[in-house]
C-alpha cells in the first residue's frame, strides 16, 4: 500500500513539475517580427512622415512604437507620449532616441514643444560639441556688452559651449593644461559680460 501511495505521489509531481516550472519563469509574450531597438536607432520626422533611422538607411514606420521605458512614437502623427502622460509633436528633423529622449532639430521646434511659438521658424542651433568627441582646440570669442536678453542668452549659450568643452578636456584625466587655462580665461571674460 506505501509503494502504490508512493508510486501515486512520483506519478503526480512528475506530471506537474513541468507546469510548476513555467510559471515561476513565466516571460511576456512576443510579438511576432518584434525587435529591440539598438542604441543607435532614433525615430525621425521627415517629409512629415516617422522614419525608423538605423545609422544612414531610412525605413518608413507602419505601426505605433512602444520604447523600453514606456514612451509612445505614434508613426502617423508624429505624436510622442511619455509615461508621465505628457505629450508633444515631432517637428521635421526632430528625432527620439530608443531611451525615451527627443532630439529638437530647430530652437523653433523646441519652443514649440513648450508651448512657446515666438522663435522664428527659421532660426537655427549654433555649433556645438558633442558627448565623446574629441576634443578640439578652443576658440577665442569676443564677447559684446549685454544690451538685451537675446545677448544674456548667447553669452549663456557660449559660457555651456566653453564649460562642455572644458569636462571633454577634463574627462578621464587633464591632458591638456595649456588649453584648459585657456578656456578658464574665456570663461571668466564671460563672467565679468554677464555680471557674475
């Protein structure tokens, strides 16, 4: 009787730990055909149309996407959602990256974004130094009286220019003194501009 209770017992876990085992595994569902979007991918509005941009090569979207942290790229619109629930609209050359974050092509489409529509629309960005570059040697700037707040706003603009490329200089080690007092000096004329 202990052998068939046994037996019974064996016969019953056998059966079951298959499903015991799927669902403390349990992963979500794919959708067939889905991918993860490399780093590198970025969702661009062009001709007013959402184009999925791997490094050169341009692929029209055909359904709304859905980024790991929860923000929403709608390929018709251009309309992207965050998870907090606010929304803005892609401008042309405006892109989204895979990590949820907008790239504005013109400070008119960034305004824009903000609710703001007095930039003008053909306004562009001024040059600047992107995270990793290498770095260049800096550039002697001269720098005019504040006689508005559009020149508050360049000397603003050139003084996060100067300071982005003194952390590339810094960054991993200061290999270049030289070229940091330089930028130290540029940085202080800024100052005594804006009155700090």
């Amino acid at each position: 009787m202990k052998n068939l209770a046994f037996l019974a017992v064996t016969a019953v876990l056998m059966v079951a730990a298959p499903y015991c085992g799927t669902a403390q595994t349990k992963t979500a569902p794919k959708t067939a055909g889905a991918t993860v979007p490399a780093r590198s991918d970025q969702y661009v509005m062009q001709n007013a149309e959402v184009m999925l941009r791997q490094g050169t090569r341009l692929t029209p979207l055909t359904k709304n996407v859905v980024l790991p942290n929860g923000t929403k790229v709608n390929y018709k619109s251009g309309i992207v959602e965050f998870p907090t629930g606010k929304k803005t609209t892609l401008g042309e050359g405006d892109y989204v990256t895979t990590a949820g974050d907008i790239v504005f092509a013109t400070p008119a489409s960034a305004a824009a974004a903000r609710g703001d529509n007095s930039v003008p629309t053909d306004s562009q960005y001024t040059t600047y130094v992107q995270k990793g570059a290498a770095p260049t040697a800096p550039t002697t700037t001269s720098v005019t009286a504040i006689g508005t707040p559009n020149d508050l706003t360049s000397l603003l603009t050139r003084k996060v220019q100067l300071l982005t490329e003194k952390i590339s200089l810094m960054t991993p080690n200061p290999a270049n003194q030289t070229a940091i007092n330089s930028l130290n000096q540029q940085l202080q004329a800024l100052d005594a501009q804006i009155g700090r």
